[in-house]
C-alpha cells in the first residue's frame, strides 16, 4: 500500500537525527530509520529540522491587521492601546473581521502555525468580533485549530454589559473564558472578577484563559486569586494567566511563596515577549524595566510555561510577521536564557508547551500521531530560533499546503564561495 507523504532522513526536536516519516490517511504511521515504501510524495529533510507545528496560545485576532484604523498609537502604551481599539471597535463590521482574520491565517500557515488561541473582545453589544470569529473558526478548520476565549477587554465589572455579553459569547460556541482583573476599578473588583469566571468556567466545564496583571503594579496580585480558585473549583491544569508581568516587579520573598501555589494549582503561565517589552515601563525613566514574567523561575517550580505573540500590526504593537520563532527569540533574549538547553526550552515554549495548555490532542512527531508538521531550513531547535529559519515545507494531515524556497544567497565575491546558505554556519557540537 502506498503512502500519502514520506519524508526521509530528518532530525527531530528531541535529538533523534536520521528519521524517516510515514504518513498514511493524516497520521503518521511510522517514525524511523529506513523506511522503504512507496509514497505519493517523498520529500528529503537533508538532516534539516521536522518539527511539529508552531502554536501560538495567546492572539487577538480580531484586531490583527488593523494597523492605522482609525490612527496610530501615539504613547505606544496599553492603555492608548485599548483606547484606540475602543474607537475602532465603534466602526467594525463581521465583513472586516473576517476578512483580515482570514488574511492573518494565510500568513500564519506559511510560518508553520497551525494552531491558535485568540481572545475575542465581547465588550461591543453587537458582539461583532465574536461572530467574525466563530465562522473564521470553521473556515480554517481544515489548516488551523483556532480557540476563541470570550475577553472582556473594558473590564468584567467595569464595562456595563460585559458579564451578559461574555455569556452570550459562550452561549454563541466561543471555547474559553477570558478577563482582565487588572484593569477592574479596584483590586477588590479584581479578584471578584476571577472568582465570578472560574464559577462559570467550573460549571460549564470550560477552560480559562486571564489577561492577569499585565502591568508593572508589583502589588497587582490576581494571579494569586487565579491559583486559589482553581484549586478551590478542582480546575487544575486547566485555567492560564496570560502576560503575569507584575511578578517582574514583584518582591522576592512574596515570590517565593507564589510560584509554589502556581505549581500547585497546575496554572499555566504565558508570556508575550514581543508584547512586554515594548508595552511594559513605559512610565520608567531609567532604568527601565523588561517586564516579561520570571520564566526561568517558573520553569524551576515545573510551572508549564508557553511564549505567545499577542498582536499583529494592531493598536497594541505595529510589527510581527506571524513567526513564533521570532518570539522565542525575544523570550529567550529579555529572559537572559542563553544556555544551550534553555534555547531549546525556548522552542518548546511555543511548541509542545502552547500544545499542553491548549489540550491538542496527537500533537508531535511520532507514531500515531496527526500527521502535521514544519520542515525548518535549520539543524535543530537551537539553530531554527536562531535563524528564525525558513519553513520550507508546512504539512497539514499529511499533504503540504505550504511550500518557500530555501534563503540562499548568491555570492559574487572573488576568491570566495559562490553562495551562502545561512543553516551551514551551524556549530560543530552541541
Ligand atoms: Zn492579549
């Protein structure tokens, strides 16, 4: 019998080097050297990375590609950020969501990232981004898994109809939900908030998903709340705080009585690197602080830790290209990971991490499961995230729906090689 797709001679993530890949019906069926069969398509990886599939866990895409409307952000604050999206949102149609949301989604396959979570704001009565969404959610559904989170991006409390809009937007078929206790009225409302969403979440048996603490207030401590009410409902493993970047400015001993709670509740945690470091001391003069949350440290507690893109050319942040890699890298960067095995940490961190929090199921490179995967113009992981390394083939239930040449350059230099393959100037050793 023949095969869908094979790839031959490819390294793995995990150090495996010199592995076939038999895909068979959108599984794979095989992960091994020497594999023989006849295939409708056989690709040679050439030694270059197999990886599975990029996954960004936090996204706002029904604000991606918005750069400019209805102007720009002056501060370049979260705050002007917010109030900017406050204006657009008075203007937006389903036709626009959908169609930049759709356009997005080109752009995220051609980089490998098949699977997205993205909050959707549910503070507009007309729940226009909402709708957008969902028929986005079904559209890609042959090429991306998207999950939508119900965000109240005014507030829960703070935003008149939010809490019965948040409703129905879960009533409408959106997955998770979302908040914002932060940017409540007082720490009080706050907490309130996360209580009120774990509630919900608990009895509909959904998973949640909190804007928490994304500010430099080190005092702002609703991911403490968020630990205590997942234990409480028995939502272990189930509930994120997304951005955290108060514990950046958080005192050491209350840390340390932190993350062991966090450990606990099984919390997951994810940064937005690109995202904290530009939005975040904003109001510091110098020394100016990162912002991005205590990753390693994290990491040291066995807290499950992803790395998000957040924005796309929107009110928040006017760059991005859709490439996780290029995420990792400012993770590992402004985290000061820099050892080999923290690099390749980085990786998972928007691989196999994302993965977890989002609950894919067959997510890897390995027998049995979803035949869905990236084929890098790089060694391995480390060399991927330094390179930001071409995606040459993107596979989706065993077919290929995305395909980019190789970057080689051509060299007219007297005396010195006619090209330059940038993957060739990988380390000896690892
Ligand atoms: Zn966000």
């Amino acid at each position: 019998m023949s095969l869908d797709l094979l790839i031959k001679n490819a390294n793995l993530p995990d150090g495996r080097t010199g592995v076939d890949i038999a895909c068979e019906a959108g599984r794979i069926t095989a992960v091994e050297p020497g594999i023989t069969a006849e295939a409708a398509r056989t690709i040679d990886a050439n030694g270059q990375l197999v990886s599975p599939p990029f996954i960004d866990c936090h996204f706002h895409m029904d604000a991606t590609l918005s750069l400019g409307l209805p102007r720009m952000n002056e501060s370049g604050t979260l705050l002007e950020g917010i109030a900017l999206w406050g204006e657009l949102k008075e203007i937006l149609t389903v036709d626009a969501v959908v169609e930049r949301a759709l356009r997005y989604c080109d752009l995220a396959v051609s980089q490998g990232l098949l699977a997205i979570r993205s909050h959707v704001d549910v503070c507009d009565d007309r729940l226009t981004g909402v709708e957008g969404l969902l028929e986005v959610r079904e559209k890609v559904a042959p090429y991306i898994d998207l999950q939508l989170v119900a965000f109240p991006q005014d507030g829960l409390f703070r935003s008149p109809n939010a809490e019965k809009n948040l409703l129905r937007a879960l009533d409408m078929g959106v997955d998770i939900v979302g908040g914002i206790p932060h940017f409540e009225r007082t720490m009080e409302d706050g907490a309130r908030s996360v209580r009120w969403l774990c509630e919900i979440a608990a009895d509909r048996g959904l998973m949640v998903d909190l804007h928490c603490d994304e500010t430099d207030d080190p005092m702002s401590r609703h991911i403490e709340t968020l630990a205590f009410e997942t234990q409480r409902l028995g939502l272990q493993g189930r509930t994120a705080g997304s951005h955290l970047t108060s514990m950046h400015s958080m005192d050491n001993y209350y840390v340390s009585k932190l993350l062991p709670l966090m450990a606990e509740a099984e919390v997951h945690a994810i940064a937005n690197p690109l995202i904290n470091i530009t939005l975040q001391g904003r109001h510091d003069t110098y020394p100016k602080r990162r912002g991005q949350t205590r990753v390693p440290e994290m990491r040291g507690y066995g807290i499950n830790v992803a790395f998000g893109h957040d924005c796309v050319m929107d009110p928040w942040y006017s760059m991005g290209s859709g490439d996780m890699l290029e995420v990792a890298s400012m993770g590992l960067h402004v985290g000061q990971m820099t050892s080999r095995e923290a690099m390749r940490y980085a990786f998972d961190c928007v691989t196999t991490h994302p993965a977890k929090i989002m609950g894919l199921e067959g997510y890897g490179v390995d027998k049995g499961c979803k035949a869905d995967f990236v084929l890098l113009q790089a060694r391995d992981t480390i060399e991927a995230i330094r390179l930001k390394a071409t995606r040459l083939a993107v596979v989706r239930a065993g077919k290929v729906i995305s395909e980019t040449p190789p970057r080689v350059a051509a060299l007219s230099l007297p005396g010195r090689p006619d090209t330059v393959d940038p993957a060739d100037y990988a380390p000896g050793g690892n």
